[in-house]
C-alpha cells in the first residue's frame, strides 16, 4: 500500500479523488440513464413507426377499395356485364391496371363465378370473392394461393409460392340490382414501393413476413433484396403466439433494435409479421460518441481540482510546518519559543492552542518543584500505616484526611471499610456454623424418614405384586363373562328375528280372517237379495195363479158358448152345420185350455213349495253365514292377541337384547378397566421400586452432604481464627 509522508502530497491526493470519484459516478449515471433514455426513446419510436405501418396498410386497403368502386358505376362496364360481351369487359380491366401497382382485377357475376379478368390467361379467382363476401367485409388482408402467385411471375420469390396480398371488392348494380362484383388485389411479395416508403417516412428499416419467411423488405444484401429468408424460431413462435417481439435480432450478420408486430387476415387469422428495426451499430457509435465528450469533460475538471488541490494544500501545509518546527523546538526544551500563524482558520486556533498549552507546562513545571517535599512525607505516613494493616492492626489512621478528594480520605476510608468487613465475615461465620449444625440435624432426620420411605415402597411394591396377580384373575372371569353377554345378545337378537316372523305371519292371519269376514258378509247379502227374489217370485207366481183362475173362467165360458153354438147349430139345419164345426173346435180348444190350466196350477203349487223351501233354506243359510262370521270374528280376535303377545314377547325380548347389550359393553369396559388397573398396579409396583431405589440414592446423598456439612464447619472454623488475629478496636 503506497504511504504518503507529508500532509501536503496526501491533500492533493485527496483533492483529486474526492474531485474523480464525482466525476465518475456521475459519467457512469449519466451515460447509464441517457442509454435507458435512448433505448425508451427507441422503443417508442419503434412502436409509433410498427403503428405507422399498419395504418399506412389500411391506408392502402382504403385507397384499393375507393379504386375499385369507380369503375362499377361506368355504364360501359354495366352494359358489357349485361351484354356478356367478355371481351369488353376484359379490356376494360386491363385499362384499370395500367399505370397503377393493381397486379390482377377481375368481375365475376352476382354468384360469384368468374366473367373475365386482366390476365391473359382469364386467372379465376373467384374463391378470393366469395372469401370477402363471406366475412362480411368489402376489403382487407389476405394470404394468396400458390395457384394465384403462379399468375404473376413478376412478384414471386424463390422457394416461395404463396404470397399475401391486398383485395377489394365493389358490387357492380343496375337499377338498384347486383349483377356482379369487381375484385382488386394488390399483391405485397416483392412490392418494394410500400417498405421504401415507410423506411423514407420513419428512417428505420421495414418487412413484411409471410409466416417467418421475408417476402418485402427495405434490407439490402449485396444490392438486392434480402428476401425469402427466414426470421429466427424464437420470433416466429413468439408472434405465432399472438405476442409482439420486443428485442435484438440478428439480420444479414447485423444486429438490430426490433419489433415484430403479428399480421392476421380479414378473418383474424395469422398470416405473416411485421418488422421495424434499426441498426444497433448507429446506437453504439452514438454512445461512443458521447463517452467520449464526457470523458474529456471529466478530464477538463479533473486538471481543474489538481490545480485548486495544489493551492489548497499549500495553504494548509504551510502553517502545519510552523507547528510541526514549534512542536520540536518546544520538545527539546525551548519552552519560550511561540508559534504565530495569521491564516484565521482552523490552524490559526490550532497555534494559538499550542501557545496556550506551552503556557500551562510552565506552570505545571513550577507547581511540581513545590509539591515534591510534600509527596515524600505523604509515602512516609502511607508506608507506616500500611505497614500496620499487614500486621492485622486496622486502627491506625492518616492525617489530614479532610478532603475527601485527597489519598489519606481514600486510605482511612479503605482501612474502615476493611475492619467493618471483617467485623461482618466473623457474623457470617457465626450464622454459617449454626446452620450447617442445623443441616447435619436436619440431614439425619431425613435419613431417618428415608429409610422409612424405602421400607413402605417395598411394602407398597410386595402389596401391588398381589393385587396385579388378583386383578389378572379378575381380567380372566371378566372375559368369560364378556363372551357369554355377547352370546346372549346373540340369542336375543335371534329372538327378535323369531318374534319378527310371528309378528309378520300373524298380521298375515288377520288379513285373512278379515278378508273372510268381508266374503261371508258379501255372501250373507247374496243370500238376502236371494230370499227377496224368491218372495218376490212366490208373490208372481200367485199372480200367475190369479191368472190361470181367470184363464179357466173364461175356458168354462168359452165352453158354454161353443155348447150354445152348437145348440143354435142344430137347429139351424144344414145351413148351420159349418156353425156347429166350429163351435165343436172351441169348445175342444176350451178345455184343452182348461187341461193345460189346471197343469200350470199344479206346476205353480209346485213352485211356491219349492219357493217356500228355498226361502226357509236361504234363512237358515244366513244363519248360518252370521254364525260362520262370529266364528271368524272369535278367530281374528284371537289372532290379533297373538299379534298382542308376540309384541309384548319382542319388546321384552328387545329389552333383554339392550340389557345383553349393554352388560356386554359394560363387561368390556370392566374388563378394559381391569386391565387398566393391572397395568396401573404393575407401574406403582415398578414406582415402588424405583423410589426405593431413590431412597438409596437419598441415602447415599445425604451421606455425601454430612461430609461436605463437616468440611463447611471445619473451613468457618478456620476462617473465625484467621480473624480473630485483626485488631478492630
């Protein structure tokens, strides 16, 4: 490490570091924050001109779409259209490409098929209409098929068949009727005037991606266009992402300040990118630029505080020479010489203390002179009175110890505070033995109640033994009461699965003597409406009775007629004897009648027998159901007693369940509890033991401590005779 002697070379040195250090920080800061300046600065300015392009892009989608609805309101294209004269029409769009940057027009009809375009070979691109009809929109970007880029050899690039491109289409009327559409397509591969423009207007370079491949671009290589190269992966996946680029990039062996802005199509689909960036060299030059004027102004501020440094340490080095030649003239005994320094700063108060300083060593030389004879007869008191505090007599004491500032305050003070402290030692000495005396005595009946603890732990220990051995053998009687509750809850439950079945089959019963009951009651009232029909049969058969006695009146008349017929027959002669043929057939039909009545009598006084009988049968039938239904009544009593008793049987049998249970459980828990207490009693058991382990390792200390107890009395003894040699009083 470099050492620097004189104070003059270290100021300087000083002034030049504190003069740098700023100089250098604030270069470093300010070239650290105008680089973050710059590259905000750029980032902006790489964002505005990204947005630029993209509004110069619709800008040029607006400006095709404007284009193409001019000609759809030409009546000459209207009248080719309405013609079918293709040939018309296609010189029609070959005059609307020329002088314009237009690659392909073409007019399809109101269906969007193709009708003609500007290319020789009638390219159809009647998809690209139908896709713009289909979104919705007129106008906007969209990726080119290879089929359409093999059209226009002008605009393709080398490993590259698709292209991207701009379109428009207008609808081409007649009286307010579409009768077909124009389509405009600006292709963009190789379309150098768009970039060239951008790069004229921002200053930056500009490309257009399809996907990651360059299809126009402002980069030169060799003097062409650096197109149909890639972009890197990191980029391309980045803004296949959906995500802006924001970074470094490295383009044709350069790197660049980029940002690559997504490209998607009128439907919202990813189609390419967008580039913009700038050299990253014209930056680095900008910054070495500006290092290096800060440099030289640092160097300029520099030379500037050496030079103040300089004038600043000689006006400081100057008067410390005068103080440094003082201080050595004073040392070697020159105690008149003073400094005299005029500067009226810090060094001049720093003489002026020095001249004071020189003042106070001469006084403190004369003060000293003076005080020498006293110091020897103070030594010779201190010495004597010391001398008596070796040899244990603590009453002697100082003179003139007034002052309590003074040594003979201090050592009279000592020599009390010594007596007093003794005076105190052999107190505590006292106390000490009475209470080591007190220990011993103590320690004995601890011994003593010791040795009883031992003797009722092995008491306690023998008895714990025995009470494990008994709770085992209570364990054991409990288990087997534990198993057979748990049997008889077994055998309960099945009980109540026995009782359950009864219950079930005995309610079944009831059912079905009420189900008899019901069907005797049902035969009990067909019997009833029966006996009614046969009464009221009985009662028309004596109807027909009535009948059949009319029936046979008139029989008996009608004879009595036929006879008188006959009568007045014969007498009428032959004139009367077709009369009396007559008169012989009804009176033989009348008592035919009356034969057949007399048989229908009979048979209806067979009948209302019958009906007699029947109804008496019936009577007693009924009888008979009513006493079948007390019987079943009597039955289903009987069953519904049984359904009574067997749920008394299974709510006792529940009851003996729960109790089983719960003896079960009970027992379980009395076993666990005794077991419990087994493994209690063999852990006191063990307690037991220890603890009259403890009692002897009690013993053993005890005994210990009546050791060191007499070693205490014999040291107090020791130290009271030490005392007792010092003279207090």
């Amino acid at each position: 490490m470099v050492k620097f002697k004189k104070i003059s070379t270290k100021l300087i040195v000083l002034a030049i570091v504190v003069a740098l250090v700023p100089v250098v920080i604030s270069s470093g800061s300010s070239l650290s924050t105008l680089q973050n300046n710059m590259n905000s600065q750029m980032h902006e300015t790489l964002v505005s001109d990204t947005n630029l392009i993209e509004s110069m892009l619709n800008d040029e989608v607006a400006s095709l779409n404007s284009l193409s609805k001019y000609p759809t309101k030409t009546s000459g294209m209207v009248n080719s259209i309405q013609d079918k004269d293709i040939n018309g029409v296609k010189t029609r769009l070959i005059q609307l490409t020329e002088g314009s940057d237009v690659a392909y027009v073409a007019v399809t009809d109101k269906n969007g098929n193709f009708i003609a375009s500007n290319t020789n070979d009638n390219l159809d691109a009647s998809g690209i209409v139908n896709k713009l009809k289909n979104s919705g929109k007129d106008s906007g970007i969209l990726k080119l098929s290879s089929t359409f880029m093999n059209g226009f050899p002008k605009y393709k690039i080398e490993g590259v068949s698709e292209g991207i491109g701009l379109a428009s289409i207008s609808e081409i009327s007649d009286d307010g009727q579409v009768i077909g559409y124009l389509l405009m397509v600006r292709i963009l591969n190789n379309n150098v005037e768009l970039v060239d423009k951008i790069k004229s207007i921002t200053g930056n370079e500009v490309t257009i991606f399809m996907d990651d491949i360059r299809i126009s671009t402002s980069i030169l290589k060799d003097g062409a266009r650096f197109v149909g190269t890639k972009s890197s992966g990191d980029v391309y996946a980045e803004t296949r992402a959906g995500n802006a680029y924001d970074g470094e990039a490295n383009i044709n062996n350069e790197d660049y300040v980029t940002i690559y802005e997504p490209l998607y199509d009128l439907d919202g689909k990813y189609i390419g990118m967008l580039f913009v960036g700038t050299p990253k060299s014209a930056l680095t030059g900008l910054m070495n630029q500006l290092m290096i004027q800060t440099l030289i102004v640092s160097l300029l501020g520099l030379l500037i505080s050496i030079g103040l440094a300089f004038f600043i340490s000689k006006s400081i080095s100057k008067p410390m020479a005068l103080l440094k030649d003082g201080a050595e003239k004073f040392s070697k005994g020159d105690y008149s010489h003073r400094v005299e320094v005029n500067t009226h700063d810090e060094t001049h108060d720093l003489a002026e203390s020095f001249n004071e300083m020189a003042d106070n060593v001469v006084k403190l030389n004369k003060t000293l002179d003076m005080d020498k004879a006293k110091l020897a007869e103070l030594l010779e008191e201190v010495s004597s009175v010391m001398h008596g505090v070796a040899e244990g007599d603590l009453t002697g004491r100082m003179s003139n110890a007034d002052d309590e500032k003074s040594l003979e305050y201090v050592i009279n003070a000592g020599i009390i505070s010594t007596g007093e402290l003794i005076t105190e030692l052999k107190e505590e000495i006292t106390i000490l033995d009475n209470e080591v005396h007190k220990i011993r005595k103590e320690l004995e009946d601890a011994k003593e109640t010791s040795e009883q603890v031992s003797e009722a732990a092995s008491q306690v220990a023998t008895a714990s033994s025995d009470q494990s051995i008994k709770l085992q053998d209570a364990t054991d009687q409990l288990e087997l009461t534990s198993q057979i509750a748990k049997d008889l809850y077994g055998n309960a439950e099945d009980t109540v699965q026995l009782n359950t079945e009864i219950e079930d089959n005995s309610q079944l019963g009831v059912k079905k003597v009420e189900n008899a009951v019901v069907t005797m009651q049902k035969i009990t009232n067909v019997i009833d409406n029966l006996g009614k029909s046969i009464e009221e049969l009985g009662e028309e058969s004596k109807k027909i009775n009535e009948v059949t006695t009319l029936i046979k009146d008139i029989a008996e008349q009608t004879g009595l007629l036929a006879l008188n017929a006959s009568i007045e027959a014969a007498r009428a002669g032959e004139a009367g004897k077709g009369f009396a043929v007559v008169a012989s057939e009804i009176k033989s039909l009348a008592e035919e009648i009356q034969k057949s009545v007399e048989d229908i009598n009979k048979t209806i006084v067979g009948i209302n027998g019958k009906v007699t009988t029947t109804i008496k049968l019936g009577t007693t039938g009924r009888e008979e159901v009513d006493k079948g239904v007390i019987a079943i009544d009597e039955v289903n009593n009987a069953f519904m007693q049984i359904k009574e008793s067997v749920n008394r049987a299974t709510a006792a049998v529940n009851n003996i369940k729960e109790d089983s249970k719960k003896a079960s459980v009970s027992t379980d828990d009395a076993l666990r509890n005794a077991q419990d207490i087994a493994s209690i009693s063999e852990e006191f058991t063990a307690t037991a033991e220890e603890v009259t382990a403890s009692t002897e390792e009690l013993d053993r200390v005890i005994s210990e401590i009546e050791q060191i107890a007499k070693k205490v009395v014999e040291v107090a003894e020791r130290v009271e005779k030490s005392a007792e040699r010092f003279k207090i009083e």
